[in-house]
C-alpha cells in the first residue's frame, strides 16, 4: 500500500448543498474531506506525484486532488479551503466553456429544476414525458436525461440541452481570469479536451483536433505548458481507447487520468492513471473509502 498513489476526482464544490444534486459536495463537507485527507494522506501536487510513482520514491499514503470540467466555483469555493489548508491541486478544463460557455448537463439540470408542470415534456427519444412532482422524481428525471443524451454527437447533444432552457441561465463555468488565478496560487492546470465530447464516438481526426484545441488555448491562456491531460467521462474502453492514449502521448502530455477506480501503481500506463470520486459524505465513510481504493 506505500507504494501507490490514489487520485481524488471531483467536479463542484457548492456554495450551498443542492437537493437536486445530493453527490455534490459544499464548501463545509469539502473543507471536512481536504482537513481528513491532509491528517491522513501525503498530499501531493499531480505532476509531482507522477515522477515519484514512476521513480517508486512516493510516501505512504500518497494522494493528489484533481478537478474536472472547469466550473467557476472551483475558484470561488473549493480554491480558499485549498489554501488555507496547504494543499495543491489539478484542475482539468473544457477550454470551450470558458468565459460565459455552459455544459450540456447543466441545461438539463436547469430544465428539471425549472419545471411549472408536474409532468415535464420533451423532444428527447425516451424522455417525452418525464415525471418532476417530488424531489426524488427530479432527481431520477435528470439521470434519465443525462444517460439519453450523454453518448450522442456533442454538436447534437448540446444543442438538444439548450432547447430545454430557452431562457438565459446563470453562468457557471470559469473565466479566463480563474484560470490564471489558480495558476497563481500554485496550482496545476491540465487539459480536458475543448469541447469535453466522448471521445470513442468521434472520428480519430475530430478526436485528436479537440484534444490539441483544448492543450493549445490553455497555453494560449497561461503561457504555460499544459502537460496534464483528463478523458472526458473518462471509462476505458467505452469513452475512450488506446487510440486516445497514444494521441494524448503524440501531444506531449506527460501523464493522463481516468475514471477506472482504484489507485496507479509503478507498473500503471501514466496515459491511463485511475481516479475516483470519494462519494460518501461522512469522514469516517471517506476515509475508509479511500483506504479501500488502495487495495484494489
């Protein structure tokens, strides 16, 4: 177990739990996970941590925090608890969404939350009559909608998202200015892709251009190098393949993550390191989370 490193995913850090969205956690339950994490885990900045896997030099214990997709209250929330407890961390951005963007999910989440009727109906092939009355049907509405829609072609399944909410929505995703602050407070930035599509179901030309797009506008932006790289979605073998390993090596990234579970070891592909998101919202559940990830 000394010897392996596991990598923490998460998206959000609220500024308020959201029922609608119970899996998010808000700034209190973070600031929890980060103070557990510091007493029990090695912490490590990703890029770091990389060369000492590679090099069998890691801590026990050895752990790194990552983020995926871009949304501003990483800078807002997540950001300041970061700080103030030490700790560094990757942040992995879909460089289209930047500066007023919005994802796909975000659409059907609003629609759901929005509804006035109690049956909610669309033009989506499965969905045309969702039930939203009580909080727990909202809740199994968006998931049925996120799973119709996720594996579509991103151009259709964005703009089949938009439709659902006519009206401007709040924005929610960083600015250019985030992004530069995060670099400033030490932290890593990585790339996600610029249009987060699935890349299995992409042509290899449109897959390896939106991977380059999404490396060169972050460069672009930090006038840095962008070395980190993380799958949209992130399952080998259904959102991504070898092919996409081997196109994320042809563009210089020095390492890559995904969302298979458990923890990278000395032997692991770094175009393919494993991550998970630790779920439970109690400590004494999140910690043994994490500890039972090192052992698979």
């Amino acid at each position: 177990m000394n010897r392996c490193l596991s990598i923490l995913v998460y998206h959000r850090v609220l500024a308020r739990p959201d029922p609608l969205q119970p899996a998010l956690p808000d700034a209190r339950q973070f600031e929890r996970h980060m103070s557990l994490l510091k007493r029990c885990f090695h912490v490590l900045p990703l890029s770091c941590a990389i060369g000492r896997l590679r090099r069998g030099t890691l801590p026990a214990r050895a752990a790194c925090i990552t983020f995926d997709d871009g949304y501003a209250d990483n800078a807002s929330c997540a950001l300041p608890i970061l700080q103030r407890l030490g700790l560094n961390a990757t942040f992995f951005i879909a460089s289209d969404y930047l500066d007023g963007g919005r994802m796909w999910n975000d659409d059907v989440i609003a629609a759901v939350r929005h509804a006035r009727q109690p049956v909610l109906r669309l033009e989506v092939p499965g969905c045309d009559a969702l039930q939203v009355h009580t909080l727990h049907q909202k809740q199994q509405a968006i998931e049925t909608l996120l799973q119709a829609l996720k594996y579509l072609p991103v151009q259709q399944r964005q703009a089949l998202a938009g439709s659902l909410v006519p009206n401007r929505q709040e924005e929610l995703m960083m600015r250019s200015e985030d992004v530069r602050a995060l670099l400033a407070a030490g932290m890593e930035i990585g790339a996600h892709t610029a249009s987060h599509p699935i890349l299995a179901m992409q042509s290899d030309v449109d897959a390896y251009a939106d991977m380059r797009r999404g490396k060169t506008a972050l460069e672009d932006l930090t006038q840095a190098p962008v070395q980190l790289f993380a799958y949209p979605n992130g399952k080998p073998g259904v959102d991504f393949d070898q092919r996409h390993a081997d196109m994320a090596r042809l563009l210089g990234f020095r390492a890559a993550v995904t969302t298979a579970p458990g923890a990278a070891h000395a032997a692991s592909d770094p175009l393919q390191l494993p991550r998970y998101t630790p779920w439970e919202q109690d400590r004494p559940r999140f910690l043994l989370r994490l500890l039972a990830s090192r052992c698979n």
